[in-house]
C-alpha cells in the first residue's frame, strides 16, 4: 500500500477475528494509523490481483454501513470538532459519520437518535454535558465524548488510534477504565498506541510493526519482551508485567569493550 509517493505496507499479512482485543504497537512511522485507516475505509489500497482487503468478512461495502458497525476514535478526529459544537450533537454525528450535524443533516435527527446519544454520553461518565460546548470540556472529557459518538450505533467493534494520547494521568485512566468496561460487555478493541502501558489487561494479543511490515505477533506477554521491543524501537528498555499492565523504563547502554 502506498501513500503518495511512500510506500507504507510491503507484505503485508494479516487477520484479525471478531471478538479479539488487538493492540497495534510500533515506533514512529510503522504504519499504525495507515493500518486503522484502511480499515475504517479512510484509505484504500492500490488495486493488485494478489492482495486482498475484506472487512467483516466482505471485500466490498458501502462506507456508511460499515461506519456503523465499527467505532472509531482518534485525536485527529477530536482536532476537527470545532469549540462551539455542543457534546451532543458531536455524539449524534456518529450516526452520520460526519463531523457535526449541520445543515440538512440537522434535520434528519430524529428523536430515538437524540435519546441513544444521551444514553451514550451517560455511559461514558458524561451525563450532565449534553449541552455544553465541546471547546469547555477537557481534553480528557472531549475524548470520552468521541468515544460515546463511537458508541452510539453500538457498534460491534471500535478502532482507537492512540484514545490517550494528549491526556493526563487522570484522563488517561478514565479513559483506560472506560475501555476495560467496554471489552468486558463484549465490544472488539482494536487498538493502536506507542505505548505498552497504555494496553489494557483485556488486550491479549499484540501486533508489533516495523516499517510497514510486521515485526511479531503473537500472545501479549510473549510480544512483549525487553529484547524484542529493544531491536523494533532501536533504544535499550526494560519491562515489567505490573496488574494486568505492562511498564517500560530505559535499559542502561552496555558500554563497548
């Protein structure tokens, strides 16, 4: 796959059954983002009889329909929100899959729609911000509010691009213990991040990438491992399994004899 004139994915192999909780790990420039776009319909891959693409068990799909069976939440998709934009109607977009429901899509709202997006607000800790701006929450409350617009179609599965990134401690651990919630109702979590301990103790499996290709996947405690996350990342690190969580700290450098 190729974006521009780079080329992203070479090789590149992969499958991913209902039901899993994944987490996409990499350095800078492997092609997480690329990969959670392709399979949100964002990009496509150039057209090759010997590569295939199916989603949900299909190669083709009207883009809409699938929106509404897949969740998806980024920190570039919070930067396109515009301060004014009440919470409310951010989660209702996720019915449309666009960003706010201006214009003829406002009238299109319909009652059940407004109700489900309340529930959904409700159920991410956010009952009470139904009608504030999205520009007065916090950076932690706006993510939880994309998080309801993902869930709102209750979809089968969500796609979260790095959902902690830019948060602090607190909003990271609201966020994290939102997710564990949703695995435990039996939502499928793909998850991209740049970090370890940012993948949730429901997380079982781990697909390690490195420059467009994959590195290792395999069992959480098993991709996980100081050696291997040495040799993908380029840096020496430690790691240690703490409560479900995985922590890494740099390794001190072996001086040359």
């Amino acid at each position: 796959m190729w974006r521009g004139e780079t080329r992203v994915f070479d090789d590149l192999s992969l499958r991913i059954e209902q039901g899993e909780h994944v987490a996409i790990l990499g350095p800078n420039g492997a092609g997480k983002t690329t990969l959670l776009k392709l399979i949100h319909r964002e990009l496509y891959p150039v057209e090759n009889p010997a590569s295939r693409v199916e989603i949900l068990g299909r190669a083709r799909w009207n883009v809409w329909d699938l929106r509404r069976r897949i969740g998806f939440v980024s920190q570039e998709l919070q930067q396109h929100y515009a301060p004014e934009v009440i919470a409310e109607d951010v989660v209702l977009s996720g019915f449309f899959s666009s960003v706010g429901v201006h214009g003829m899509l406002a009238g299109r709202v319909t009652r059940a729609q407004r109700d489900a997006a309340r529930r959904a607000l409700e159920s991410v800790g956010l009952a009470d911000a139904a009608s504030r701006r999205f520009g007065q929450l916090s950076t932690g409350e706006q993510r939880r509010c994309l998080l309801a617009r993902a869930l709102v179609h209750e979809p089968e599965t969500l796609v979260l691009d790095e959902p902690t990134a830019g948060l602090d401690l607190a909003g990271s651990y609201e966020v994290l213990t939102r997710l564990r919630q949703l695995a435990r109702r039996g939502h499928s979590l793909v998850l991209v991040t740049h970090h370890p301990a940012e993948i949730p103790p429901e997380v079982g499996r781990v697909i390690l990438l490195s420059g467009g290709r994959i590195a290792a996947d395999g069992p959480k405690d098993e991709i996980l491992d100081a050696a291997l996350l040495s040799r993908v990342y380029g840096v020496p690190v430690n790691i240690a399994a703490m409560d479900g969580y995985h922590v890494t700290w740099p390794a001190p450098e072996i001086a040359e004899t």
